[in-house]
C-alpha cells in the first residue's frame, strides 16, 4: 500500500502527473470512484449492521475522547481563536476512505478475513456523519460565527456527501434483499474497482503539491494528536466494548488515519486557518505510515 502512495508521489515529483491531473483524478475517485464502490459493496453484502454499530461506538468515542484531548493541548499551548477550530479539526478528523478503506481491504485480505469486510463499510458511515457535522461546527464555533447559517452548512455538507450517500443506498438496498440487474451490478463494481488504487496514488500526488505553510508546531501536534492519541484512545475501549480481533484492527486503522484533506477545504470555506490545515494534512500523512504500521504489526 505505500508503495503505491510512494507510487503516486514519485510520478508527481517527476511531473509525469501534473498537479492539475492529481486534481481531476482526485475528483472522479471522490465522486464517482467510491461511491460506486461503496454501493456496490455495501448492497451486495450481508449487513452486520449489529457489529458495525459497535465498531463505531468504539470509534466515536475514542473520537470525542481525543477531541477532549485536543482542546486541553490546545489551550495549554495557546493556540490562538483564529486557529483554535482548525487545529481540532484536523486533530480528529480522518481520511478514512482514501487512506482508511484501502489499508483495510488490505489487511483483512491478508488474514482471511474477508467476512468483516462490510462491518467496516457500514461502520465508516456514521463516522462520517460524526466527522463532517463537528468539522463544520468547531470551525464555526471556534471562530465565533455559530449563526443561523451553522445548521445549514452542515446540512449542505451532509446532503451532498456522495460517500454518504453512497453507503446510506448500498444498505437500504441490502436491507430490503434487493438484487440489482447483472449488467448494473458488473457495470458498478467494475467502475469501483478503480477507487482504492487511485484512492492511494493521489493521496502520493497530494503529499507533493500540498505544502506544509507554516504553524508547524500546532500542526505536529494535532498530527499526533490525529495518529497516534486516537487510536491509542481506541485501544481500551476496543477491550472493553469486546471487539474481535478484526473489528478491533478496523476500529484502529480508521482512528490511525491522517487528517483528511477535507479540513484544507472546509477550513478555505468557513474561514478557518487554511496554512494550520494544510501542514497537518502533510505531517498526518507522513507519521501515518509509522502508526498505520504499528497497528498492523500488532493486530
């Protein structure tokens, strides 16, 4: 898997792809690459939506525990209002589906566990939900501007998340024991095909032409706080909820993922601090290759 995101660096250092390609590819893998997929997965699968609920739990609440964490670090080390919002975002807020999907397709391929895999599908969706509704309301908040308009931002961001959407039809699909046409099934399946790897090698490309842009003392820190605290959170409270051995490696690898890019963007949208997003994005990545490790070596 790193080889491909090194894969995807490699061509856009040497400019075999250009910045503006890493772009467009970004776009078709998030709106047409893995939403295919994850319906196509999701629909055809046999819902654990009892278990999934779990490993969400698991990971929820290892995501408001760090998010707890990150608001004492960031008062201990003064970050000022204008970046207060945007640095506990980007502390826990996750790439599950570029980074996350991919390292565990991969790893429950390794171990035969194959089984588990729509547990982490339908897992991820309320994640989701969690993940854009309070990247939109610490960004308000944390810059005193909770307004009337709050709530329709994160309804806006709720309503067109195609990921969302996606994995929302893929299960009432496969709740209502729904079968889709042949020719749709194949048509979606091998159109999601293409997601996971174009998925990594953009995440490669992304690391090239993101740079960091200063604060990057605050961004070190919610990178860590992103990779390292969270899924550390998650551990005890894996052991404690009783997790499997599988679900507990799903519910570590999506709390290990880096800050997703999406806190750049939404940062940009809402008036946040864009330089503190951007380097933690780029930190995140690259100490996610050491923590996505670990969790793998020990589950």
């Amino acid at each position: 898997m790193f080889l491909v995101i090194a894969l995807g660096a490699v061509l856009t250092r040497v400019r075999f792809l250009s910045a503006a390609l890493i772009g467009e590819l970004n776009r078709l893998t998030y709106f047409v690459g893995l939403p295919a997929y994850l319906f196509s997965s999701i629909s055809g699968a046999a819902l654990g939506g009892g278990r999934a609920m779990t490993v969400f739990g698991v990971m929820g609440g290892a995501t408001l525990l760090a998010l707890g964490v990150a608001y004492v670090v960031a008062k201990l080390r003064g970050v000022p209002p204008e970046s207060f919002g945007s640095f506990l975002h980007a502390a826990i807020r996750g790439n599950l589906a570029y980074v996350g999907l991919p390292v565990i397709s991969l790893a429950l391929t390794a171990r035969g566990a194959g089984a588990a895999w729509p547990v982490a599908l339908l897992a991820m969706a309320p994640l989701t939900v969690i993940a854009n509704a309070l990247g939109v309301l610490l960004l308000l908040v944390g810059h005193g501007k909770p307004g009337p308009g709050a709530m329709r931002t994160l309804a806006w961001q709720l309503a067109t998340n195609p990921l969302l959407l996606s994995s929302v039809a893929g299960a009432g699909v496969a709740a209502a024991g729904l079968a889709l046409p042949g020719w749709l099934a194949q048509s979606l399946a091998v159109t999601g095909q293409m997601a996971l790897p174009l998925a990594l090698l953009c995440i490669g490309g992304t690391l090239v032409t993101m740079r960091i842009r200063g604060k990057r003392t605050q961004a070190f820190l919610a990178a860590v706080l992103k990779v390292g605290v969270a899924p550390l959170l998650g551990w005890p409270l894996a052991r404690w909820i009783g997790l499997s051995p599988d679900e507990t490696l799903i519910a570590l690898l999506f709390l290990a993922t880096p800050t997703a890019a999406a806190s750049f963007t939404l940062a940009g949208k809402l008036g946040g601090d864009e330089a503190l997003a951007a380097s933690s994005v780029v930190l995140s990545t690259a100490l996610s290759i050491v923590s996505l490790s670990v969790v793998l070596a020990l589950g």
